[in-house]
C-alpha cells in the first residue's frame, strides 16, 4: 500500500502563514493610518493658531486703522509729513490716462552724422552739438512717461550723484553742508 501525503497538514501550515502575513500587513497599515492622523491633527492644530494670529492681526489693524486715529497722528506730525487733503480732481478714470506714445526712433550706428558726432564727443562736423548725442534707453523713457520710481539707467544726473558721493567717501550730506 501506498502512503498519501499529508495535505491537510500542508494547508494549515499555509494558511497559518497567509494569517501571519494578513496580520502583519494589517499592523502595518494601522500603525500608517496611526501617524497620519496623528500628522492631520498636527496641522489642524497649526491651522487653527494661524486663524487666531489673522484675527488679532485683523483687530490690531482695525485699532491701528481708526481715523480718529490717523487723524490725530497726521495732525501732530503734519509739519514734518508735509499731508494735504486729497482733491476730488485728483481721482481720475481710466479713460483719463493717455495712450502710451509711439517708441522713438534710434538711428544706426554710422546711419547718420549723429552717430558720428557722438563718436567725436557730441559735436558734428561744423562744431554744433548733435540733436541727440547719447542713445536713450526704453527704460529711461518708460520711467519719464509713467512717472515710475526707480533707477533710470543712463542718466546723467544720477552718474554725477554718485560720483559726488565716491568722492565724499560715501557721505550723501557732505554736498548739502
């Protein structure tokens, strides 16, 4: 006769490692889900203290955003703020800006006798000063046309400034003094 092999022995060894895997996976994501959670409460957490730091932000701006206020400090540094009252005429529309004008033309070099008489230091061939005797930069002309704040690049006026201040080592009042 012949022996049979054993497989309801083999079927409980595997299905007792299918549940120790099972279980083990089911830890695993637990212990996941766990910390995640523990991460989403974390920042519940930070949520709610940045709501509460808006909202004394958006009360101390109400405080510091009262006319009477506003009013009492413009008041009692009006002399050295220089403040005046806001005209009606000083709001306008959009309709009231001007069309931006057309970019101006710059000659070539060597197009015309003005290119030549920058090259010889702004003078043209009969001893006269050439009509433009520097390029003009887009950005010169933007800040011209729209009044914008900032460094405008070739002027002269700001060159000479710092120049004064080189030789001032750097003082901007010794030229006021």
């Amino acid at each position: 006769m012949m022996r049979r092999f054993p497989y309801g022995r083999l079927l409980s060894v595997l299905l007792a490692l299918a549940t120790i895997v099972v279980a083990a996976f089911a830890f695993e994501e637990k212990r996941d889900s766990a910390h995640a959670a523990s991460q989403l409460a974390k920042l519940k957490r930070e949520i709610a203290r940045e709501h509460e730091k808006i909202a004394d932000l958006k009360a101390e701006w109400a405080l510091l955003d009262q006319p009477s206020r506003l009013q009492g400090i413009a008041m009692r540094y009006g002399d050295v703020l220089h403040l005046q009252f806001l005209d009606p005429k000083q709001i306008g529309t959009l309709a009231d800006i001007p069309e931006r004008p057309p970019e101006p033309e710059i000659p070539a070099e060597g197009a015309s006798h003005g290119a030549q008489a920058r090259a010889s230091g702004g003078q043209t061939a009969g001893g006269q000063m050439a009509a433009n005797p520097a390029p003009v930069h887009r950005d010169a002309i933007d800040a011209l046309v729209t009044g914008s704040i900032g460094a405008v690049p070739n002027d002269p006026a700001a060159a000479a400034q710092d120049d004064t201040e080189e030789e001032d080592g750097g003082n901007p009042l010794s030229a006021t003094e």
